[in-house]
C-alpha cells in the first residue's frame, strides 16, 4: 500500500500565485491538471517533496509597442 502524501509536502503540488498586488497564493495539483487543493488535502499519486512555483506563462500581444534595443522595419 502507498503512503498518504499530504498536498503541502507533495511533489506533484506547486504554488500558483495570480498576478496582482492583492493576490494570493493557492496550492495546485498537477496531477490532477492544476486543481486547487488545500494544504490538509493528500493522496497516493505523489511522493514526499517540496512543491514548485508554478508559471502560467503570460501571453501578452501589444501590436505596434516599441521596445528598447529593438528597430521598427520602416525606421531603418
């Protein structure tokens, strides 16, 4: 029989942390595709370690945006 792995100290779990300044932070099951769990929570899937920072990866499109160090075509 596999040991109970609480989510707080599982491996598969990872820290999700919204942007913005009154965020907060919310545990994740990647197991589970990135279902909110609570600390007290645990199953057999993982195994005892430390969970990750997740990164949702922001995907942000500014059309016409200049950056710094980079040309616009019709400037050169």
């Amino acid at each position: 029989m596999r040991e109970v792995v609480g989510c707080a100290w599982c491996s598969l779990a990872a820290v999700h942390l919204p942007a913005g300044f009154t965020s907060s932070p919310r545990l994740v099951c990647t197991a589970r595709g990135g279902e909110e769990v609570d600390a007290e929570d645990g199953c057999t899937l993982g195994s005892p370690g430390r969970p990750p920072q997740a990164d949702p990866g922001f995907d942000v499109l500014i059309d016409g945006a200049e950056s710094a160090g980079v040309w616009r075509d019709e400037w050169m």
